[in-house]
C-alpha cells in the first residue's frame, strides 16, 4: 500500500456555504494553468444509501488528498477517513456499502498505465477498516501466505458494484485471463463480505463464454451478461433462481444500435439500449413476453441514448433517466421528483442541475445537485427537500471565474461530400470582433463521443489564451447514430481526416478563424489525427501539437508494448482500422512515420515512456525520422506517464508548454 497509515481525525473547518448569485468579475489577469488543469478539489462526492451521510473526497491545504464524510443535516461535522500523499496514489471511486460503511478505490501511480488498483472499506466512525484488494501484482507471489491468511484478494479482483440490502457485501468481479495476451477474456461475479472478507458465489450454475458486460438487478443478482467472439457480441439472460442462461440477442460489436441491458426494475421488466430510427433509444423489455416494447421510453433524435437510469430501491420503481443530447437533462417519472427538479432549476437558473437518488430515493431528506455550465465547473450542492434549501459543498475548480471563460455552443457544418458534421465551438471571451487564431481540437477514441456542452478544461484554457476551438464530433465518432459512426470505418487518414480540414474551412467561413492562423491538436488518435491534419492539409494547418499519437497503423498490429487484446486485433480492429495485409497500401499513405518527410511545420510532440495503448515506440520512430527535414519538431518524454497525464505536476507542465509552443507558433505568427 502506497498511501499514508491510516489516520482518523477531525476536520478543520471547512466552509460549506449557502449559494449565492454568481458576482460579476471585473476584468484580471489570466487565469493561471493551475486553475484548469490541478486534480479537482473535490470529487467523486456520494450520498449514503439513506441520504444521512455524503463522502468526497477533497485537496487539503497541503496537497494531500483525502476522503471525507459529512452529516447531510449538518455538514459542519465532518470526519476524515484517510488522507493520501500527492502524486503517490489518487481516490479513484468512492461508494457506499451501507448506511455506515464505506467502500473506496485507490490508485497507485508508479507504474504508468499499469498502475493498479487497490480496495479498501471503513466504518463512517473510522473503524473497522480492511484491506480487501491488493491491485499490485510484484506484492502477492512474494507475500502469498500473508495474503492468504488476511483474505486480502489478489490482483485478478476488482471492485464491481454495492448491493442495495443493508448488508456489508460487495460484488467483485474476477479476471479469467487470455493465455495468448495480457488481457481478460472473461470474468465472474463474487459477493464479498466486506467486514469479515468472506468470498462466495454472485450465482450458482455456469456461465456463457468470454463475459465483457454483466448486468445484475437490485438484490445484486447477476441477470445478463454481454459475451464476445469472434466479433460477435451475444446478450444471455437468467431468472434470479436459474442456472441456465438464455440467449435473447446477438449481433456484429461494431455496430452501435445494439441491445444493451442497463437495468431492472422490481418486476417483469428490464430497460435497454436498442436501435430506433437510426439512433440508439431507451426501451422496455419485458421478461415475461421476451419483447421490447414498440415504442422507446426516451427517444433523442439526432442522438444516441447514452444516460443513467434512476431506481427507487423501496418501491423497486425506474423514477428517472439522466441522458446527453447536445447537453445534460433528466426525465423524472415520480411526481415528487420533477418537482424537486423544478424547484432545483428555479433557484439554479442558467445551469444545468442533475441530481442523483441514493438507493432510498424518494424517502431521502437531501438530494445530491450537479451544477454546471459551459463556463462553470462543476459545482455540489445539497438540497433539503422538506425546506428547499441549498447547501454548497464546493466547486471542482474553484479558482475559475465565469468572466474569464468563453461561450460554448453546439453546431453542424457540411463536410465536402455533404455529411453533416456536428461540433462544439468555444470562442474567447468577450467574443472578439476579428477573426483570431484557432485550434482544432481533436479528441481520441475516436469511436467515442468527444464532448458535451458543459465546461471543458482543455477548450476554455485554449479560448482564455484567445483562440478559438473547435472540436468536431468527425465521422466514426459515436453518440449520433449507426451511420455517423460506421462512416469512419477505414478512415483514418481519409475521410475522418477531411472532416477535420472541413471544420476549420467552416471556422473561417463563420468569421471566427484568421484562415493563417489555424493549428491542429489533440491526443491519442487526435494526436494521430494532427500529424495527418499537418501533412495532408498544410494550406490550412500551421502548426500542431500531438500527445500520445499513433503514428504507424501497422504498429498497432504488431507493437508486443501494446494493450490491445488479441480478439481486437483480429476482429474489431481490422474492420474498423483496415486490414494490415489487405489493406497495406492504405496503412502506407496513411501512417504518418511513412510520410514524415513531408511534415515541414512547427510540430510540439509529447509521450508518456509508460504508454501501453500507444507504446513510446511510435513516437521515438516518428521523431528520428521527421527531424532529419524539419528542425522545428520537438519532442517531449515524461517518464512515469502513460496513456495520458496521471500527475498534476505533469498537467501543469505540459498546458505551459503548450502555449508557449502556441503563442510562438499560431498567435504571434504572420
């Protein structure tokens, strides 16, 4: 264990305020990179089961982070459960096992991507605690007795989902590993006592094969579970008291309207994710018929249905949905709940406001409140339903002021061959009346949706130092429906890549873009995307900056560093990357260490050494072969890094980097 000895203790005061009407800021300094990009000041905040108790955890006043727990009634007393050294070990989840137990989830630094994850409980009075999971795989083999004899799990458990019984149980879930990679191919559910540490069976009977996804109801029992072969995804159901799973769905993983479980209700009725005029809905299943409903419960046109669903653990009800669409909303199905909502929204206005049910939902006395914006970080609140008073326990970011922020908004442009294309434009504040320089702001996956109109840390930073950004959701992106998503499907440097260049011409066309002044940038396949942005399109792109980034498609295939399973590299992969063989010459044109020579302008490239999504590898190929014909090319390595900036340190190093590289190479350019 890499974290602090254990040490209850009581708070300092810590000022829990009633909200107020945001202030108007008169014109400052710019905001600091600190101020964006340090680890949230509080986080992963949760109510108790009965909505007496709320944990978070916090940054104290020096730098260590810690997990504490609050009276609802009285958020005054507080206690602290434990603290952590900075940059050693994060909180990764908090969760609550009972109405006085605590579960929590910590994250050991030190190895990069690799790091591990450890899982601890606690008495809400600090007692009791136990070492239930030890995530680091050097300790066990030397320490097996030891571990043994303390049923502390090893390594192939992980924390998977609370039991909503009042009991201390858990359900872990336990790797079944591939004998050919590194990675899973498959898993099971245990029920693990969290007092006494006694491990025994989620379920009797067997279980389908190579098991990615497990569903279970509200007493915990396991009641579907996702399996995948050979590129086919297959949905199994059971009844509490089977022993037998029955297939009810199978389809090609790739496709993004597929049946997806997401939760039970106290009867005869499971709601899932499936395809509705193009898009994903949410659905009624019924268990008794085996039949989806004919109409969807939320349809989003335009959008895929991707939210959460909110159960009442007494009554055994679906009281609510949260859901995207262009922005965050909730549908209340109980009539109290809406009027919270409404109440919420009334005091809260010009923000969205989400709030959450512990699993007694509607005999709770608080509710737990989300607040933000695209130019307000997230902010918790407290509100009391019997008096409808709002309590704040803090802001993420503090240190942001809303004036300093720019506008967001959510658009759709016309790529070349007519698709449209949606994107999130964030333009500086003040809303300059020229056109300024701009970015285009790529996100990875890229079979993911990239972002969300809410305040973005990454967007807001660029568009307080003056440019505008753009982000566009290109195609292959997920979240807007079967077709936008299989359109990128062997596009990488083709068509995916055009939307991009297309984004900044629309940009100019707007008004908004100094058509001499536009860079690309992002990471992981954005990173990708911004070598390729370079060399494909350099009438449009100046500059750019890539972290993390892909830069030979064939590497993928073949790096032994990589993470990537063996059934992704031979299904889903080659369908959706290309085919290393039958596609080769298209992996040629298309690799960015192919056509390094043609890469001529300024060019800001940073890797994590600890990389196992995208190995260092492609990297160090990528610089000694550009730098032989460009001189403008730097290369920055962070040791302890992976896929992606762990450390707060490493943050705040790399975004001043970043714009000193961009006020030489985009703002001060002519």
């Amino acid at each position: 264990m890499r974290f602090l000895p254990f040490n209850l203790r009581r708070l300092p005061v810590l000022a829990v305020v009633a909200l107020s009407a945001a202030p108007t800021f008169a014109a400052a300094p710019l905001p600091p990179i600190a101020s964006f990009f340090e680890t949230p000041r509080i986080d992963m905040v949760a109510l108790s089961p009965k909505g007496g108790h709320v944990a978070m955890a916090i940054i104290l006043p020096d730098g260590k982070q810690a997990i504490v727990v609050r009276d609802t009634v009285n958020p005054q007393k507080a206690t602290m459960l434990a603290e952590f050294e900075a940059n050693e070990v994060g909180v990764y989840d908090i969760h609550w096992i009972n109405e006085k137990r605590l579960g929590y989830t910590v994250k050991n630094f030190y190895k990069g991507d690799r790091s591990f994850l450890d899982e601890l409980a606690v008495d809400i009075d600090g007692e009791n605690q136990r070492y239930l999971i030890n995530g680091d795989w050097e300790v066990p083999r030397a320490q097996l007795k030891s571990n043994i004899v303390s049923r502390t799990l090893q390594p192939e458990y992980r924390y998977f989902g609370d039991i909503a019984d009042d009991s201390d149980d858990i359900l872990v879930e336990k790797a079944i590993w591939s004998a050919t990679d590194r990675g899973a191919k498959s898993t099971r559910l245990f029920r693990l006592n969290t007092r006494t540490q006694y491990l025994g069976p989620a379920f009797e009977g067997s279980q389908p094969p190579t098991i990615y996804t497990w569903r279970t109801d509200q007493d915990g029992a396991p009641r579907s579970v996702s399996s995948q072969v050979k590129g086919r995804c297959i949905t199994y159901y059971r009844t509490p008291d089977a022993t037998q799973w029955t297939e009810i769905d199978s389809g090609s993983c790739l496709q993004d309207k597929r049946f997806t479980p997401l939760g039970f209700d106290g009867g005869n009725n499971m709601y899932v994710q499936a395809a509705y005029n193009g898009q994903a809905a949410l659905f009624r299943y019924d268990l008794k018929t085996m039949k989806l409903d004919q109409q969807p419960l939320v349809e989003t046109p335009g959008f895929d249905f991707n939210g959460s669903l909110e159960f009442d653990q007494k009554t055994r009800r679906l009281v609510g949905v949260h859901l995207q669409t262009d922005a965050g909303t909730s549908v209340w199905f109980d009539a109290t709940l809406k009027a919270a909502q409404a109440s919420i929204d009334a005091a809260l206005p010009g923000t969205i406001n989400q709030f959450t049910c512990p699993s007694d939902c509607l005999g709770s006395p608080v509710l737990l409140v989300r607040r933000g914006s695209d130019r307000r970080p997230t902010e918790y609140v407290l509100y009391h339903r019997d008096t409808g008073m709002l309590t704040g326990l803090g802001s993420s970011h503090p240190g942001i002021k809303l004036a300093q922020m720019g506008q967001r908004s959510f658009h759709h442009y016309h790529a070349r061959d007519g698709r449209a294309i949606p994107a999130y434009v964030t333009l500086p504040p003040g809303k300059p009346a020229v056109a300024a320089p701009t970015i285009v702001l790529v996100h990875g996956g890229p079979s993911v949706r990239g972002g969300f109109w809410n305040w973005d840390d990454e967007a807001q930073f660029l568009a307080s130092r003056g440019y505008v950004v753009i982000q566009p959701e290109f195609r292959g992106s997920a979240g807007f429906g079967a077709d936008h998503l299989e359109a990128g499907f062997k596009q990488w440097g083709g068509a995916m890549q055009d939307d991009l260049a297309d984004a900044a011409q629309w940009a100019v066309k707007q008004g908004w873009a100094d058509r001499s002044r536009i860079a690309i940038m992002g990471g992981s396949y954005g990173g990708y995307a911004t070598l390729m942005g370079l060399i494909k399109d350099p009438q449009i792109f100046r500059t750019g900056v890539s972290w993390a980034g892909v830069t030979d498609l064939g590497l993928m295939f073949t790096s032994v560093m990589s993470d990537a399973s063996e059934e992704s590299r031979g299904y889903s992969m080659r369908s959706v990357i290309g085919d290393p063989d039958a596609d080769a010459e298209m992996f040629r044109k298309n690799s960015p260490l192919q056509r390094a020579a043609e890469l001529k302008q300024p060019l800001l490239l940073v890797h994590g050494a600890k990389d196992s999504r995208v190995p260092i590898e492609h990297a160090a190929r990528f610089y000694s072969a550009v730098k032989m014909n460009n001189p403008n090319v730097r290369l920055i390595t962070y040791s302890e890094e992976g896929h992606g900036w762990m450390y707060e340190s490493t943050r705040l190093a790399f975004w001043k980097e970043v714009e000193a590289f961009l006020d030489t190479n985009l703002k001060q350019a002519r």
